[in-house]
C-alpha cells in the first residue's frame, strides 16, 4: 500500500465553522505533512510531525490547529477560517524527516470558506 | 531562504523532447526533488537528485549541478498525458529538511 488518503474530497465551509481534515497513511511513514496549495502556486509547507511530534509549524495562524493521533493519522483542525484560506490542502509522509526518501502526496481536500 | 526558478510555461509536440530547467539558490541545499501535478491532483515523485550528474528513469531523466544551482528535467517521447505542471523542490537542511517548491512549469503537450 504505497497510498496516502484524504478525506473530505471537497469541503465547503463557513467563517464561523469548525471542520476537520483528515489523513491516513499505512508505509510505517515516521514524517507527515500539511501543505496550502492555491490555484496556479505550488504548494506551501503549513505543519510537519515527526515520530508524532510536531516539528516545524511554518508560521501558520492559529485557526489551524494540526494533531497527529498517531502514526497514521493526521488531522488538520479548522476554526473560523476566512476566505483567503480557501485552497487545495495536501497531506503528504515519508519515511522520516531528514531522509533521502521522496513524499508521498494524497489527493488533497479542495477547501472553499464562503 | 530559498530562491527556485522555472519557466512558467513551455509547449512541445507529441512525440518530441523537451528540457525544463530549474535554477536555485539555497544555503545547505539536500536533494532536488521533480514532482508532476495534473490539474486538480497531488503532486506525483518523478525524480530525485542530490549529487552532480544524470539519473534516468524510463523515458524521463534529470541532471544536477550544484556548482550551478541547476537543474533540469527530460522529457523523450512525450504523450498527450504529459501535459501537466512540473514542480522542482528543493531540500535544504537548517537543523532540519524542509521541501521548498517552485512556482512550477505548465507544458502542454499538442498531437
């Protein structure tokens, strides 16, 4: 299984909302990753968990609030979001942080925040 | 920080070759990485590059040179399915690896 999932496909919310994103990998990835991807940008590094532990948060604002259940999950928690953050939001793994090892993309949650 | 530059769009004929470059200038540079992307999919490995030189893979290959800040991407015998952005990351290592994308190059790929 070299797949990475991610549910919702679509997700359309409102400014006051609170939604989940959710993301689930079975390779025995120890690193998982968020990414913002606009239209016609390439992807943007938000949050990076390592061995479950969050390593790197890119300066992201609050209202997103990641959490790593566990090896295989990854969450992406929403909070009155504005409608700037709408954008395609990639979960990616690889095996560990610092290897030489390719990431692995899911399919992403397209996200519109009316 | 990170500066990486690609051509933002490029044509090419089914059937041809065609060379996307990639240009970067990075303090602790670890890897370059091409990824392809499909409109309104994820991001798909190609090839990764962390030594000077050519990798091959199939009908695509990539070369480095880090003296350079260089890279680029082949693409041989292209197909209509080609059509797609190309995305360069590069790796750096500041106490630990991030992946910093370019803008990407769009190639359309016409019969």
């Amino acid at each position: 299984d070299t797949e990475v999932t991610q549910t919702p496909k679509h997700l359309v919310m409102g400014m006051t909302n609170k939604k989940s994103l959710k993301c689930e990998q079975h390779m025995g990835h120890r690193a998982m990753y968020w990414y913002k991807q606009k239209a016609k940008k390439p992807p943007e590094l938000m949050f990076v968990y390592s061995y479950e532990k969050l390593s790197i948060n890119e300066s992201v604002p609050s209202r997103f609030s990641p959490e790593c259940p566990n090896s295989s999950l990854l969450n992406l928690h929403l909070h009155a979001l504005q409608p700037e953050d709408s954008a395609l939001y990639l979960c990616a793994s690889s095996q560990y942080r610092d290897s030489n090892n390719e990431q692995f993309f899911g399919p992403g949650t397209r996200l519109t925040v009316l | 920080g990170q500066n990486i530059d690609q051509p933002t769009e490029m044509t090419a004929t089914e059937g041809a070759i065609v060379q996307i470059n990639c240009t970067y200038q990075t303090s602790g540079f670890n890897g370059l990485f091409w990824y392809q992307q499909h409109a309104g999919e994820a991001p798909t490995f190609l090839s990764y590059n962390v030594l000077d030189g050519l990798e091959e893979k199939g009908r695509f290959s990539s070369f480095l040179s880090r003296s350079k800040g260089y890279s680029y991407l082949l693409l041989k015998e292209l197909q209509m399915k080609d059509s797609a952005s190309y995305l360069c990351a590069v790796r750096d290592y500041r106490g630990y690896s991030t992946l910093t994308f370019g803008k990407g190059t769009m190639l359309l790929v016409s019969p």
